[in-house]
C-alpha cells in the first residue's frame, strides 16, 4: 500500500468581521458614562502631545494673557528680591524663630495656604485615610500589655483573616498549622480579640458573635442562651410561639427576650466599612418647554478637544517621507481626529436614542412612574435605525434627569404584563407592589398571594405569586414573615 503526497494552492474567499483598534475605541465609549469618558479623555491628552482643550479665544488673546502673566511675574520677583535685601529684613529672618513652621509643614491646613498657582496640592492633602476594621483592631492589640510576642504574632494573623463583616474566615486550627503553634493558644487569643471593640467581632459563626455580645453586656440568662443557640432560624421567621412551645416557657417571655436580643448586632465590623455612595451624574436632561420635552446633553464637564496646530504646522515643514517626527506626528494626530469624532458620534447616538426614548415614554414624562409602558431595545433600535447592540450600550449605566427625578437609561425598557385589555410595564407593577407595602401594617404584612389578588382586584393586573416575590426580591424586599413586626 502506497501514501502519495501532494502539494497544491487552493484560493477560499470568506467572509469575517474584523474590528479595527479605531472601531474597538468607539464601541468602548459608547459604553462609558461620563465620569469615565473624561477619565479616559485625560489619559489621552497626557499620552497625546497634538491633543489639546479647544476655547473660543483668539491667538491674540493667548499671546496678551501669556504677555501679562510674564511681566507680572517679573514684577514680583524684583518686588521680592529688593524686600529680601532691606536690612530689617534681612534682621528680622535671623532672628525669626522657624521651628513652629516646619512642625506645621505638611499635612495641616494653613500650610496649604502658602501655596500659590500651580504649586498649590490637589484637594484631597489634606484628607486623612479613614480608619479600618482591621487599623482599629491592630491600634487596640498593640495596646493591650497581657499579650507575649507570639501572642501579638497570633492576633495579627486573627486580624488579617477577618472579613468585612466581622467573622473569621479562617479556622483555629488553620491558623494553628499556619504559625506553628497549638490551637490552644490561638483560640486563647481570639476569645480576648472577639472582646475588642467592637464586641462580637472575629467570631465564626452568628451564633458566637451574638453569645459575645450577651456575655459583654451581661444579658447572657439562660433564656437568651437557648433562643440564640438552639432556635435562629424561627428567630428569622419571627415564629415565637413555636420557640415558645419547644422550650417550654411562656411566648411573653419569649417576647421579653427577643427584644433584648434584637439589640445587638449581627455585623459588627459592618459600622467600620467606608462609605461606598458613587455619584450619578446625569448624560441628558430632559425639559418641558412650551409643552414640549426637550432632551439636552450633559455637556457641561466634557472638554471640547482640537489637535494643536503648532504639533500641525511640524507635520507640514516636514515633507520628507521617512522621518521619524513627522510619522509620528502624523499617527498621533490621526488618534486625536477619531478620538474627537467618536466622541462627537457618542454624543450624537446617545441624543438619538433619548429622544426615541421620550417619544415611546412620553406618558411617564408626562404623568410620572406609573404610565411607564413596555418597551425593549429592539423598539429604539428600528425607531433610530441602529443596532440592538448600540443601544443596550449607550443605556449602560446612564443616566437622565428628568422632571420626575434622575434613572438609568435602563429603567424605560421593561417587559409588558396584562392588564386588563391592554399591558403594562413591569416597572409600573413594581412600584405597586412598593406602594401596597408601604402601607401594610407593621403586624400583620402583605403575603405574596394576598398582593396578587389586590393586583388583580385594584388595577386589574394578572400576575402570579411566583412573579410578585421575583420583583419583591429585586426591590430587596424581605418575605412577609420577615417583615412582620410583633414587638
């Protein structure tokens, strides 16, 4: 049996999607919301020399200004050398007592005012880092005398191995096999460390935690002991009869106990987590005029950028076709000509789809949430003939202020549910479901199925209870049983 080999050219013409760095950089802005476009924008005009913020004045205004600024620092600089060599002056820095001024360099706040023009730091030196859970923990071990080296080496290793919660991640007998020591010793350590402030905190389970806190505030009866250890989970479900019965003693006093155990705190280390509040800032504004809405870009922070003509001006003396300035200049300004064009098509697609947005909504911005209709990307996207894919990104983490307060560009696009003869949009159904429960009484809460027959009976919407607890659980909406209020 022969195997023959042959070569051959074989021609395939095929088709394929390529996506230039050019394409790939306006498909990426198109998704940034504004904070984030002029982060980006500031990285490129320190990466790009020919980039530059454009204004309206005049090279003339330009050459006066810099003119001005120059004469005016030369004034003061002869200003300054002519009182530097006065003879009282020249007295008066000897004897000058400099000591509290160099103390006080730094980090305080008048000495921020010495500072002049460009010279001047940036607004937050004078911050001060906000204190950790685990800075507050370290600051309290190091001032506790009871503790050896090794001691001190075990409850640095405690610290660094608790969440954000307050809980130990890492087991003691980890902790043990990991400093070589006996697991003794390191639980001896942590039971001194879970009565740091705050009380509770390196605890392993929610259990031990609220135990913790019982023993530090001497409430730690029997009664309390039992519930906490034995009946958590009907605890959650505010089932006090049942815990009531198991024990065996009255539900008042069952009652008496919970309130004293709702006192204490299930996160203790949660009070030390730095506030994590991001600002929104809105894309688009959308007014009533003359009866009207009108959609206005938010373009107030956003630079207005130009290539510099001087880096222009190099490009054109150098006419030869292999010089490294001139290529350069040329790669750079090429950059700079898309970056502003594809700022100005983000601008541009982000207005088309808020004004197709308004004319679909226009019932919400005119009568507010609950005129919200059914919407979906597709509808925007044939109405302003792009891509469903082009809209889902500019409504990525957008937002508008409108005149019924400021939401995500997101939020107008909901599913559709029946109504009646006609459907609503879920959002709309949502906040009823908000609405029912803000005026349930504390005592007796608004169960799922009871909410859906006053969907049904109320606003003549269909729904099924597996579908109210999806929205409930969405809005962070706890079960009826959970937010029933006894005490």
């Amino acid at each position: 049996m022969s195997i023959s080999l042959n070569q051959n050219i074989r021609l395939t013409q095929t088709h394929q999607l390529a996506l230039t760095p050019q394409l790939q950089q306006a498909i990426k802005l198109l998704q940034l919301n504004q904070v984030e476009l002029l982060e980006m924008v500031s990285q490129e005009m320190v990466t790009n020399p020919v980039l530059e913020e454009s204004v309206d004045r005049g090279l003339e205004d330009f050459e006066l200004a810099e003119r001005r600024q120059v004469e005016s620092d030369e004034r003061s600089l002869r200003e300054s050398m002519d009182s530097e060599n006065r003879p009282e002056t020249r007295e008066a820095i000897r004897e000058a007592d400099w000591q509290p001024y160099f103390e006080q360099r730094g980090i305080s706040g008048s000495a921020r005012a010495g500072f002049d023009g460009d010279e001047r730091p940036a607004w937050d030196y004078n911050l001060t880092k906000p204190t950790t859970l685990i800075d507050h923990l370290l600051w309290q071990l190091q001032l506790t005398p009871q503790f050896s080296e090794l001691e001190l080496e075990i409850g640095e290793a405690i610290i660094y191995s608790i969440d954000e919660d307050g809980y130990l991640e890492a087991s003691v007998e980890e902790l043990a096999v990991r400093l070589d020591c006996e697991a003794t010793l390191v639980l001896d350590v942590l039971r001194r460390i879970q009565q740091f402030d705050p009380v509770g905190v390196a605890a392993r389970s929610l259990e031990e935690c609220l135990l913790c806190q019982m023993i530090h505030l001497g409430i730690d009866c029997e009664l309390n002991r039992t519930i906490v250890k034995d009946h958590l989970n009907q605890l959650k479900t505010k089932n006090y009869r049942k815990i009531a019965r198991h024990i065996g003693v009255d539900e008042e006093k069952v009652r008496e106990a919970v309130k004293v155990i709702l006192t204490l705190d299930p996160k203790p280390g949660a009070r030390h987590q730095p506030d994590s509040t991001q600002a929104v800032v809105p894309e688009v504004f959308v007014y009533k005029r003359d009866g009207n809405f009108v959609v206005v870009l938010n373009e107030d922070r956003l630079p207005r950028l130009g290539v510099s003509s001087y880096y222009q001006g190099i490009v054109e003396q150098h006419k030869e076709p292999n010089n490294l300035t001139r290529n350069y200049l040329t790669e750079k300004i090429r950059a700079a000509q898309w970056l502003i064009k594809s700022i100005e098509q983000r601008q541009k697609t982000i207005y088309k789809v808020m004004v197709s947005i308004v004319k679909f909504q226009y019932d919400f911005f005119a009568r507010g949430v609950h005129y919200l209709k059914p919407l979906v990307l597709r509808d925007v996207a044939d109405d302003i003939e792009m891509h469903e894919s082009t809209v889902s990104r500019v409504t990525q983490g957008k937002y508008v202020q409108t005149p019924h307060g400021v939401f995500e560009l997101k939020y107008f696009f909901n599913s559709s549910i029946n109504q009646g003869g006609g459907d609503i949009a879920s959002a709309s159904v949502k906040q009823k479901i908000i609405e029912y429960i803000n005026r349930e009484s504390p005592t007796e809460p608004l169960s799922d199925d009871t909410i859906v027959k006053l969907l049904e009976k109320d606003q003549e919407i269909r729904i099924a209870r597996r579908t109210v607890a999806k929205y409930r659980n969405q809005l962070g909406i706890l079960a009826s049983s959970q937010r029933k209020k006894i005490l």
